[in-house]
C-alpha cells in the first residue's frame, strides 16, 4: 500500500491477423477499468515482428490503496474470438507508520500542558486510524477515526492531548502515543517525559521564625528550614512539626535491594550500614523508630515501624536478622510504589507529626519499568516521605 505498481499485459499475435481486428481491455471484478487520477491504462502498443505483432497495455498505479487487492483480467478480443489472462494483487502490506510526540508549549507549573501525536503514514489507506495516549497504565484519551491530511505525499495524522494542569508529582511523567491502522492492526508508539521547573519556596522560616528567602527546589524546603512549603498541588502549607532544640522525630523506612548482584559479602555491609544509621539516632516510640522493605524481583515488608521499640529487639532483626534471598533483579521502581502504597494503606504504621525518611539501598540499574524519578517526586511532593 502506498507504492507505485504496474500490471502489463502483453500478447503476440501472428502477423497475418489485421491489427485493427485486435482490441485490449481490463476488467476487475466484470467492470471495466478505465482511467482516473489515480489509475492510468496506457494506449496498446504494437510491435513488429518478423512474422508476428506484439500487443501490449499497462495498468498504471500512482499508488496501491487497500481496496486495489483483487484479480485483474487483460481481455484480448481477435474478430469473434476472445481470450484473457488474469492476475490478483493479495496481501497487500500497510508499512508501520512513524509517531512522534512534542509538546506545542513549554510545559509550566500549573498550567495545562499540550501534547502533538503526529502519525505519517503512506497514502491509500482506508480504513481507520486510532490514536490512544497512555501514562503510566491508564489510557488518558482515545480517538477512533483521526482525519488525515495530504503531505508530501503521505498521510498524516495529528491529535492533541491537554494535560490537567501540571503539578509537582507530574515532573518526569511519561505519555505515549499509540497509533494503530485498524485493517491489519499495525501498530506504533512514541512517548515524551514531561519536564518542567520546579517552583522555588514562596515562603520559608527558620527555627528562630525569621524569613528566609530560598531558591532552593520544593523537597529541600521543608527539611532544611521547616515552616512552610509546597504541597504536590502547589500549594503553600506548614511542613511537619520539628523539634528545633532537640532534633526531628524520625520514622525511617530502609528500602534494601537482595538481588543477587548484590552478593553476600556486601549485604552483609549493609546490614551493618544500616545498623550504624540506627545506632546513631535516638530509638524508642517517643523518639525515632524504623521499618524495613525488602527487594528484589519481588517486594515484601520486613516489619513496620512500630514492630520494635528499643534496640535490644531492633538491631539483632537488622543484624544478623534481615535475610538475604539473591532474587534474579532488583526492581527498585515496584520498592518505592510498594512504599507509597504501603504507607497510605497505614501497613507502615507511620506516626503523626514526624518527619518521614525513606533510605534506599541498592546494587545498580533498576530492572522497573516505573519511572524511578516520578516516584521519588511523588514520595517528596505528597510530603510523606522527606
């Protein structure tokens, strides 16, 4: 589909035959075929021989469309007598069309965002194109039956997807265009990640509640001055309660990878690396208290933050308690979805009016196919975890 074709007839009559007794003609389906301005048939063409006259005529395509696939017949009529030979166009092929995606606007906090989906496919295609946009797993728009227009000599197709307005959890997030050309299911794909700047801090006070004027990014205000700071939706609200003579009151989560790249030598260094970050802080429920995921191909909660209250029970499930299962990957993407869902189903047992660290130990690369930084801004910008 899409390409030029030719179908030749060509017959040889003997010379004793008077050429003007000899007519061609092209049939498809009975119907006579005749020119259009797309399909040429070209005047027959005769050539001598020395004892015979050749007889020829084209079918001309500028381009195949689906609907040319059928038996083409050259019908070769000599005085009363008549002959035809026959030929069928089948499994016509539709080439894989090229996506692109852009957006048409630079992408500003709190404000829609517009997404082009461009789809160039070749001419003669008629039967529909969709286009569906995607992020993360839910379809955010559909159309059925996108209008295409005529350039440069090809078809193209274009949708538009406006995003709610942006907020700070939406900086890294992927959309993806997918086209498919309904006759055959053809199918293509392009995605753009959203990026934006991340606001500032408006407002921001110190422990002694004098102003500071910070430019620091959104996730840093809040920890390092207190007062106040961006929510996810961009609005500005009181962090946390700090103590500023006595230090923060912690729930930390370690989220620790057991893939087999990390090998046993130096898991065992992270269980001791995470008994020394214990050790070092104030344990007990009126003071810091920790909790620990576990990681590999799959994810799985070792015990919540209330599960141990002082050290004699905390860090002999640290070390040498925390097993060490050399899963084949490390999925470190399902590790921090698994702890936001975790923590806003309440399995964490997170304590209310403490700042809230997640500590994530890892060997390398993440095996995820969820975006790492989307869900770290998440965990930031949903002011659950620090």
């Amino acid at each position: 589909v899409g390409e030029m074709q030719d179908i030749i007839c060509s017959v040889t009559i003997t010379s004793e035959v008077d050429p003007e007794a000899v007519e061609l003609s092209w049939t498809n389906a009975e119907s006579i075929i005749t020119n259009d301005s797309r399909v040429t048939i070209t005047p027959t063409n005769i050539t001598t021989n020395t004892f015979s006259f050749t007889y020829s005529t084209v079918i001309q395509f500028a381009y195949l469309m689906e609907g040319d696939e059928g038996t083409y017949t050259c019908n070769i009529a000599v005085d009363d007598m008549m002959e035809y030979r026959s030929l069928t166009l089948q499994n016509l092929t539709i080439p894989r069309p090229v996506v692109q995606v852009a957006s048409v606007n630079p992408a500003e906090f709190g404000q829609p965002a517009t997404l082009e989906c461009s789809v160039t496919a070749v001419r003669g295609i008629t039967s529909s194109v969709n286009i569906v946009w995607i992020t993360g797993s839910s379809v955010v728009r559909r159309v059925n039956g996108v209008t295409a227009s005529v350039v440069n000599n090809s078809a193209v197709y274009i949708d538009q997807l406006i995003t709610p307005p942006i907020r700070i959890i939406d900086d890294g997030r992927v959309y993806q265009c997918n086209a498919v050309i309904t006759a055959n299911r053809t199918f293509a794909t392009a995605s753009t990640v959203l990026s934006f700047i991340v606001p500032s801090c408006y407002v921001a006070t110190d422990c002694d509640g004098e102003p500071v004027n910070s430019s620091i990014s959104y996730e840093d205000c809040c920890r390092s001055f207190g007062g106040y700071s961006y929510d996810l939706d961009g609005r500005c609200q009181p962090c946390p309660n700090t103590s500023c003579s006595g230090g923060a009151v912690l729930d930390v989560v370690f989220v620790i990878d057991t893939s087999s790249s990390v090998g046993f030598s130096r898991f065992q260094l992270v269980r001791e690396l995470t008994e020394n970050i214990i050790t070092s802080l104030k344990v007990g429920s009126p003071e810091s208290q920790f909790g620990v995921i576990l990681f590999d191909r799959f994810v799985r909660l070792q015990f919540n933050v209330l599960r141990h209250t002082n050290l004699s029970t905390l860090l002999p499930a640290i070390n040498p308690g925390l097993p060490y299962n050399r899963g084949s990957q490390a999925d470190t993407g399902s590790a921090l979805h698994f702890l936001r869902s975790t923590a806003q189903s309440g399995s964490l047992r997170l304590r209310s009016g403490t700042f809230k660290i997640a500590i994530v130990i890892t060997s390398g690369f993440s095996s995820s196919s969820f975006s790492l930084r989307s869900a770290a801004r998440w965990l930031h910008g949903a002011n659950i975890f620090e």
